[in-house]
C-alpha cells in the first residue's frame, strides 16, 4: 500500500495572520516623503526583497524556499493600515522573521512601511 501524503496549502500573507488591534490602529508618525521613502527603500532592499521581490510582488529568489507566502504587497496591502505592516515587520512569524533587532529603530520601521506604499 502507497502511503498518500496530504497536500498542505501555503498560509497566506492576509487572511491568517492577525494582527493586535492596538498595534493595527498606529498611525505612521512618518509622513511619506521622499526622505522617509528613500530610507524605506534602501532598508528593504537590504532585508526584504530577497523574499518579497524588487517590486514587492512575493517573487524574490528565497520566496519559493518558504512556507508561507510572501503575499503581493502590489494587491494586499491596500487592505492592510500602517500599524499592521510595522506589527508585521516588528515581530514577524513563521518564515517572516522579526525584525526588531535587525531595524531597531522604530522610524526605519515606519520608513520600511511608506516605501512598501508605493508598490502599485
């Protein structure tokens, strides 16, 4: 007897992972301006689009590697506030590591936040 192994489906980047309410209702202290976007920019370079992708679409080279997904930030981030990505960024699980120790300024975070907004 062939023994069948149960295809488990990838968890999904929105649908499963919640979020504090008191973290999800932060507002951004940063404002997006160019500044605070080029900061952003270059710290997700750094740590983000190996897994996330160059254009935030859930592509880049270690996405396949993991069991989660990296979600298309260009479709969910829209339904997402500010204080989730900082929560999400902030404390990571699973494949998503934390990031507290890696950025442990809390504007750098915010910074990672207002570039992740300009993915369309």
């Amino acid at each position: 007897m062939v023994a069948m192994l149960a295809f488990v489906p990838k968890t999904t980047y929105q649908t499963d992972w919640k979020v504090p309410d008191a973290d999800k209702n932060k507002a951004n202290p940063l404002k997006g301006d160019a500044a605070s976007v080029a900061t952003g920019k270059a710290l997700y370079a750094t740590h983000c689009k190996s897994c996330h992708g160059a254009k935030g679409k859930g592509d880049g080279p270690k996405a396949s590697q993991l069991d989660t997904e990296c979600g298309d930030f260009t479709k969910d981030l829209a339904v997402q506030t500010d204080g989730a990505l900082f929560y999400k960024t902030k404390v990571g699980r699973k494949d998503m590591p934390s990031f507290k120790k890696k950025i442990p300024e809390a504007d750098d975070i915010w910074a990672v936040v207002n570039y992740m907004r300009t993915f369309k």
